[in-house]
C-alpha cells in the first residue's frame, strides 16, 4: 500500500522541480524576428548580403537570436517603412527615394557623380551619417541597424541612345522617386515613378523608353533582354541608399547582451556587406550586358558638363536643407568625398 505522505512529499517535489525548470527553459527559447523582403530572395541583395547576416547575427548570439525571412512580403515596397514602425514585421529594408520629403537629409549620399563603387559609397554614407546626421532624428519610429548604397547609377533605354542633353527631353523613364524624381524634373523627363520590380513590364510593354539603375539592377530584374543602350557617367548619374530598418520593440526584446552583438555587426558591417554585394553584382552585370551586346557608352565630357550644371541646384538645396536641421552640411560633404577618396583608393 502507497503512504499518502510520501506521494504527497513526492508531488511537491516534482512540481517545485517543474516551476525551478520553468524558466530555464523559456530562457533557452531563441527570440525569434521576421524579416521582410520585398524583391525575390534569389536577389543578390538577399541571397549574398541579408541572409548571410542574418546567419552571423545567429551565430555570434549562440542561436539565442533567429532572424527568419517571410516568404512573402508583408506590403507592398513603400509599406515596408510603417509594418516595421508599427510591429508588423520586426525588420526590413527600406529604400530612402521611396519617401520624397520624409529622408531629405539621406540625399547627400546620392548627389550625382558622387562615388564610383558601391562599397565605397555605402562605407562613407554610415561615416558620414553616423557622425553628422543622427541627431536630425530622420528615423523616428525605427531603429536603423545600417545603410548601404549601390553602385553609379546610369540611364539604360529599350532604342534611342542618350548621347546629348537633349536626348533627354521628353523620354520617358521608370524612376523611383528621391533624387532620380530631382534628376528627372532638371534633365526635362517624362517621368514615371514605378516600384523597381515593375521595371521588365513597363519596358517590354513599351510605357517607358528606359531606367535609371545602376548595373547590378538591370541584370537582377532581367532588363538585360529588353534594353539596348547604356551611358554610363563617372561617379554616376546618381545614386541610391538602402536602410536596413528594426522595429524598435522588437530591438528592446532582446537582451543587453545580444543588443550589444547585433549592434557590432550593424553600422559599418552592414554598410561593407551590402556594399560589397551589390558592387560585385555590378561587375557581374556590367559581363552580362555585354553578352547580350547592350551597347555601353561612356558619357561625353559636353554630356557631363551640361548634366553637372543642370544638377549643381541639388547640393546647395542640401546644404539649406541640413543648416535648417542644425547640421554642419560643408563639413558632412567634405567629410563625405574625403571618405569616398580613401575607400576608392584602397587606403
């Protein structure tokens, strides 16, 4: 026969092991966040930079941290901004010309014939924002992890060669908003402010006679068969900066430990990775064009003068723009070329 006191005793014992374990359990669980991506993950963006990193977050937290891709995204490109402020998501990317008015100040990074690499731009562009534009408060809401940027930016269309500034005149170009809307109103375009994965169609269908992408872009969304004619500008014909985005409750999840690590593997980490991914797509591209005889032609000194002098309006609104947010824009500009210089020289 069973004593009642000890299965009593045993009982106790089992449950106040049970609630000791309780915890210790919870405390192995990983914190797991979402990460939504609106371009297919077979993008070099995702295959080559954000999946990687998201596997080196894992790993140097020791899995207590797992950053799971959705395998659609949650809304549409422009959404992405508010499903990471509002906890839909825990994080993103976010391109900045996808909000004219909201990231004025991320423009310094982007003005024309700026930077001839992507690594190099996306290395000054977290320099510069991260010792000159925090304070502007520019990502309220968010918690921005890093920045990155592609490669020179060129004009690529489906027959006319863009040889002259006039060519521009009346052309019809799928732009996404930001610098390439400035771009497009001072070069006299026609205009046609689409999300980049619609670019194939729009282009195949005859509703626009070209893009403005950097090269890595009309490999990735397949134009490379529907384009014809590339002119191509030093430093670029402009440029373009990527954030990568964190829901800030999502962040404060984690513990002081794994937000230190995450931090070490942001910022300029982000900025190398995502530049280096892009900018080797570009070499890739640039291959790719060739073979599928996309005729490549360097600007002409007249071409770039007479850009130069339409755009010279872009940097002084910049500089108005940063002294009205009490930012040093001389100083962040100077800093800014300084740095491209010495990443583009390999010092």
């Amino acid at each position: 026969m069973k004593n009642p006191w000890i299965s009593r005793l045993l009982g106790v014992a089992l449950t106040t092991l049970a609630i000791a374990a309780g915890p210790a359990k919870a405390a192995d669980k990983p914190v797991e966040l979402t990460f939504s991506a609106w371009i297919p993950h077979t993008h070099i963006l995702v295959s080559n930079f954000m999946m990687p990193w998201a596997k080196e977050v894992e790993k140097a937290t020791e899995g207590r941290v797992k950053i799971n891709f959705l395998t659609k995204p949650v809304t549409n490109p422009v959404g992405h901004l508010d499903a990471v402020r509002n906890g839909v998501v825990d994080l993103a990317f976010i391109s900045y010309s996808y909000y004219p008015g909201r990231f004025d100040l991320m423009k310094f990074a982007v003005l024309p014939f700026s930077g001839n690499t992507a690594e190099s731009t996306s290395v000054a562009a977290w320099r510069t924002y991260d010792k000159y534009l925090q304070g502007a408060n520019e990502h309220r809401g968010i918690k921005l992890l890093g920045i990155y940027g592609h490669g020179p930016g060129g004009v690529y269309t489906t027959e006319k060669e863009v040889k002259t500034i006039e060519d521009f005149d009346g052309l019809k170009l799928r732009i996404g908003g930001g610098i390439q809307a400035d771009l497009a109103k001072a070069l006299n375009v026609n205009a046609v402010v689409k999300p980049a994965p619609e670019s194939y169609e729009l282009l195949s269908t005859g509703v626009v006679d070209g893009v403005l992408f950097p090269p890595e872009s009309i490999a990735s969304f397949r134009l490379d068969t529907v384009v014809k004619h590339a002119t191509v500008f030093p430093g670029g014909l402009y440029a373009d900066v990527h954030g990568i985005i964190m829901n800030q409750g999502a962040f404060d999840r984690l513990s002081e430990g794994d937000r230190k690590i995450l931090l070490s593997l942001s910022g300029e980490h982000i900025a190398r990775m995502g530049g280096k991914a892009w900018g080797d797509a570009d070499v890739a591209a640039m291959k790719t064009l060739k073979e599928h005889s996309v005729a490549i032609h360097q600007a002409s000194p007249e071409l770039i003068a007479a850009v130069k002098e339409r755009t010279a309006q872009f940097e002084q609104a910049w500089l108005e723009a940063a002294k009205a947010k009490g930012i040093d824009g001389p100083a962040a500009l100077a800093d800014f070329r300084a740095n491209l210089k010495e990443l583009e020289s390999g010092s």
